[in-house]
C-alpha cells in the first residue's frame, strides 16, 4: 500500500532513498504519485535491492510519461531500441556534469539508471541540485541569468574531457555521438513546469552564452556552473547491485567519478519525454540544427 513506502533523505538539498517499493512489480497507482512528490522536492531517488531488467526498467519509466528512443544519435541496445547502453568499456564515462540529452529542444524529463556490472570499487555518481544553485546566487546574478539563453550542442562529447585523454574508442564513440549536428537555445535559468522553481538549466552541453563572446560566456558559464556544483549542493551514491537512480532532469546536473581504473562497470539508462522547456517571461527553448523528433516519437 502507498502509506508502507519511506522516503529518506541522504544529503541536505538533494537525494533521497526510497524503501519499501518493488519497482519490477505493478506498481500501486497511489505509490507511483507518492515517488512523483519526492522526486519533485527531493530531485533524484535511489533505489535499492531492485530486480529489474530492461523490459521492467521501462515499464517503471512508462509510469511518469512516454520514453524517448535511447539517444539522439547513439543507438540503443539490440533488443530494446528505448535502452541506452551505459558501458566504460567503450570510453563512456560521463566525467562532465551536465544534463541529459539538453541539446536537442525538447530534453528529458528525467532518467531511470539502473546498475548493470558494478566494479569492486569506486564508480559513484554525483548529482547536483539546479535550482538550489540559482538560489544561492546574489539577487543581481539572479536577475542578469533571468534574461540569458544558452546554445547547446552535442558537437563538445562530454565523456571526452577526463584527464587521461580520449582513447581510439573514446574517438569512436564521440563521432557516433556527433553524427548529426544538434543546436538549441535555451534558457539559462529554466522556470520548472510542475512547482514553479528556477533552476541554472546549464551543463557540458550548454557551449556560449548567446549575444556575448566564447571568452566572455566561458567566464559566465563557470560562474554559473560552480554555484550549481558546490559540495552542499550534492550527493553522492555508491552503487551496489540491484540499485536504480531517477532524477529529475530538469533540476539537476550529474556526473560519473572515473575512479575504477580498468574494471568493468556498465549501466542502463531510460529517458522520459519531456515538454519545451520555458525560462522567465514566458520566453521558450528553440531548436537550431538538428530534428529530435524520432528522439520524441513516442511523445509525439
């Protein structure tokens, strides 16, 4: 029943685990709207001791909207096309925070991951809470990010900025990835549909402040990235076996922690549908290069 679930906090602004839930099951009706609160006020939920598979994975996602195909350009896995393949194997660590898919104009409402093959050791996750950063900025910040739009592209691979440099597979991944070209404007502080809050919409993908220069929005952007980042705006998980993260993409960064050396560590991530982004007056996302319709079939 939706009263036996336990929503636990795990940081101060962000995170909370969820017990009490078998996500692979049909789930109560009650119980799923009880998750949707908590996502909305806590920003991403963990579950543990889960025994789900790719079929039941979706199935869990289908419950908060219509699932996008996996990735705008990289391919899902064989048997389930909705699936994307999150595998250190082929060089995809996302070591840079960012949001998914935030280059095409309409991204994902959100994101189930769910752990696959874990390594001994390290290989956490990190998420930060947007809309904590915007409030953290100084009035004056707020105002100035209000009236800003951001470009976003899929032409800078985020999962190619970590120390050690791209491998040859890295190189191969990164020109799947930036097949098509992908270029939407959006608003830098994104005004969320469902409570109202403002949040720093920005990430790896978010490449220059429009009207202003690289140098210039570089500068910015960092401003604007650190106070989204700060420790006290994030948590930290330590995967373990069985365990899915949900997220509410619209509020929140994330990244991997490449700690793992040369272990295996694979997860599986489907993304939920999401609407056109809007920021302060009114003021919507639009696309420049790139159709993401097949992304949104489903939504459609």
């Amino acid at each position: 029943m939706p009263h036996s679930i336990e929503v636990i906090p795990v940081a101060g602004r962000i995170g909370a685990e969820v017990r009490g839930v078998d996500l692979s099951a049909d789930v109560h009706e009650g119980v799923i709207e009880l998750v949707r609160e908590a996502l909305l006020r806590r920003k991403v939920l963990f579950f543990r001791d889960q025994r789900l598979d790719a079929a039941s994975q979706q199935r869990f996602a289908r419950r908060f909207g219509p699932v996008t195909s996996a990735h705008p350009t990289v391919p899902g896995v064989r048997e389930h096309p909705n699936v994307l393949d999150v595998d250190a194997r082929e060089g995809n660590v996302a070591v840079q925070w960012h949001s998914d898919v935030t280059f095409v104009d309409r991204p994902p409402l959100g994101s189930v991951l769910r752990a696959v093959v874990l390594p001994a050791l390290g290989g956490d996750t990190l998420w930060a809470n947007a809309v904590a950063g915007y409030e953290d900025l100084p009035v004056a910040l707020q105002t100035f990010a209000d009236s800003l739009e951001a470009v976003h592209t899929n032409q800078f691979d985020y999962v190619a900025a970590g120390p050690a440099g791209p491998s040859e597979s890295l190189r191969a991944y990164g020109r799947v990835f930036e097949s098509v070209r992908y270029e939407t404007i959006h608003p830098v502080v994104r005004v969320h549909p469902e409570t109202g809050e403002r949040a720093l919409f920005l990430g790896g993908f978010a490449r220059r402040i429009v009207g202003l220069s690289l140098r210039d929005s570089s500068a910015l952007l960092g401003v604007f990235r650190k106070h989204v980042t700060r420790p006290e705006n994030t948590v930290r998980w330590r995967w373990r076996p069985g365990d899915v993260a949900f997220w509410d993409n619209r509020a929140t960064q994330h990244r991997a922690i490449a700690d793992f050396g040369r272990e295996p560590r694979r997860l599986q991530r489907v993304t939920i549908a999401g609407d056109l982004p809007v920021g302060v007056g009114g003021r919507t996302s639009k696309s420049l290069t790139g159709d993401s319709t097949s992304y949104n079939r489903d939504a459609a």
